[in-house]
C-alpha cells in the first residue's frame, strides 16, 4: 500500500514558515542598517575623541619653553599626535560611509524589493502564499476525505472486533442459548462484512491520494523553487552588503593607515641619542657660547667697526646653509631659526663648535655648526 508524503509537503499549511522568509528579509534589513548606524556612531565618537586627546596635549608638546623633550625625542611625541588626528579624519570617513555609502545601498535595495500591500504585508510574500495554497488546496481535500474513510474503517473494526469477542464469549457456554449464539453469530458476521467494505473503500481513497501525491509534490516544489530563487537573490545582496562594511571597517589593509604607521615608526627609529646629547651639549652644556669677558671699545667705534664688518661680509660673501632644526638663541649675539630656513654662514666653526651667519635681512649671530647642512 503506498502511503502520503509526510512532513512539510504533506501537511496542509505547513509552508507558513517559508512564506514568512519575505518578512523576516525585510525586517533584517531594517535591523542591519540600524546596527551598523550604530557602529557608525561609535566610529565618529572614536574620531572626536581621537582629536581631542590630540588637541589636549599639542600645547604642552609644541611648547619650545615647557615641553621636557627635545630634538629626535619630542618629533616622536608630535607625531604620534599628527598621526592621532590624521587617523581622527580616516574613522570620520568611516563613519560616513557606513551611514550614506552601505546604510543607503540597502535602504534602496529594500525598497526595491519589497512592495507593500494595501492592508499590509508584502506583494511577493503574497504570491508565494497564493501559490502554495493553491497547489495545496486539492491535496487538503483529498486528505480529509482520506481522514473521514479512515475513522469510519477504525470505528467498523472495532465494531468487528466486539463482536468477535462476544461470539468467542457465547460459543460453549450453556447458559446461553442456542438461538441467541445463532444470533451473535450473525451479528459478527454482518460486522465482518461492513469492515471489508469500509476497508475496502479506504484503501482505495488512500490510493488515488497516493497517486495524486507526486503531483502535488511537484507543484509544491515548483512554487519552494520560486521562493528559493527569491531568497538566494536576497543572500547574494546582504552578502554584497556585508563585503562593502567590511571593506569600510577593515583599516588593517587601508594605505592611509599604512601610510601613518609607517612614518609614525620611520620617525620613532630616527630617534638619536647621540645627535639629541650633542644638542643638549651645544645648547646647555660646555659646547654652549660663553660670553668670556674682554675688551669693550666705545660705542661709536663699536657702531662703526661692526658697519665695517658687516660692509666687508657683504662683500666676500659667505655660503649658503639650511637649518636642520628649531633653534632659540639664548643670548644677543644668538640667531634664532626655525627648521628649513636658509641663511649665510659667514665665519668657519670655532674650536666650540659655533659659527657666525647672517640672515637676507642682514642680522648676524652665533649659531650651533650642527644645527645646519651646506645647500
């Protein structure tokens, strides 16, 4: 005897829960622009605080009076604040990303593909529920006239089955009659004959469901198919989605983060003990110019011996040199510069290790001879 498909398929109604797939779709888009809304946020309060330690602490390093660092040591600690707002900028783009470039991209899609009824729900999970009850709808009433045959065959058989046992109970029994074991006979018989008709009837409704069964089967699946399609068209697009905020959040392979990293550790490597002592040397130590007492002529000859020098200067000239870093004069007769600028060294370095420039505006002073580099 064949049976009727089990499961899903065979239990009218049992599709709900793939039609409710176009629900729950749209419902997890919402959920997923919300979440990553949320991630955005988190990645603009990153970038604020990013600034703002930045902001807090550029003062005390950029400070040539209180800053406790110097030279190759306090570059180190400006970039890493440099590199702090440069990497501020990278989490604001992100977050804007996430929120106009991934959350707009599935606002659309949704929209898209999603078409609300009415007196609501969804269009397409509409026509999915349309299509499984309509394949479903001859097979329900196939199944309930198979339900009906089968409780009437149960009922007879039990029937059968009482007087059976009544016949069993009155054969060799003398208290009872013969004529009244006649007639249980006969009963058990009648009973017999209806449980083979009933039975008979059963088995077949049972065959023409099960010969119905394949095609039902194979309307079922046509319409799963469908919803199959629509679902993987859904994957593939979250899949996309989900690509395009990993390619947002993911700054381990982002060349601006690599780019900051690497000149952040670039700078930390040039970090020079010998070079930050000879400055320290040359600017507080023993190598610093010593203003040693000596002989003062008057003023109007000093005026007039230092126009005279700054004419004979002038006309020997003197060689060009760039400043490699910041420098403050700590007395008078001290240039200040700043790294970068060009001026005239216009006197050879000195047993202490100073020589005497001039700026194009004409002022002229000591300065460390290793502060600078010939152009």
């Amino acid at each position: 005897m064949t049976k009727p498909p089990k499961g899903p398929a065979g239990n009218p109604g049992n599709y709900q829960r793939t039609v409710k797939r176009t629900e729950d779709a749209f419902q997890a888009c919402n959920d997923i622009v919300a979440c990553f809304q949320e991630r955005a946020r988190v990645e603009r309060q990153y970038a604020q605080q990013l600034s703002e330690w930045s902001n807090k602490w550029k003062p005390l390093v950029d400070s040539s009076e209180y800053c406790p660092l110097y030279g190759s040591l306090l570059k180190a600690w400006q970039c890493f604040l440099s590199s702090a707002d440069r990497l501020a900028s990278l989490h604001a783009t992100i977050c804007r990303s996430l929120v106009s470039e991934d959350g707009d991209q599935v606002r659309t899609w949704q929209k898209d593909s999603f078409h609300k009824k009415l007196f609501g729900g969804f269009k397409e999970s509409q026509d999915i529920d349309t299509g499984f009850a309509r394949a479903q709808k001859p097979w329900a009433k196939r199944l309930k006239k198979l339900d009906k045959a089968r409780r009437a065959y149960h009922k007879v058989s039990r029937k059968e089955q009482l007087a059976r046992e009544r016949e069993a109970h009155a054969q060799g029994n003398p208290d009872i009659a013969i004529e009244k074991q006649r007639k249980i006979q006969e009963e058990r018989e009648l009973a017999q004959q209806e449980a083979e008709k009933v039975r008979a009837r059963y088995e077949k409704v049972l065959e023409e469901v099960s010969r119905y069964a394949p095609r039902y089967m194979e309307e079922m699946e046509s319409i799963f198919d469908q919803s199959q399609e629509e679902e993987r068209k859904r994957i593939s697009f979250l899949k996309q989605a989900f690509l395009s905020i990993h390619r947002h959040l993911d700054v381990t392979n982002n060349e601006s983060v690599k780019a900051v990293y690497n000149e952040l550790h670039n700078t930390l490597m040039a970090i020079n003990e010998q070079e930050d002592l000879r400055w320290w040397k040359n600017t507080h130590g023993p190598g610093m110019p010593t203003d040693w007492p000596h002989f003062q002529v008057s003023p109007s000859l000093s005026l007039s011996l230092s126009l005279s020098l700054s004419i004979s200067t002038a006309m020997i000239g003197g060689v060009r040199v760039r400043a490699l870093y910041d420098y403050v004069g700590q007395e008078t007769d001290e240039l200040s510069f700043k790294a970068g600028e060009e001026f005239l060294k216009i006197e050879d370095e000195d047993d202490q290790g100073w020589c005497r420039g001039m700026k194009d505006e004409g002022r002229e002073g000591l300065y460390p001879a290793n502060y600078v580099e010939v152009v």
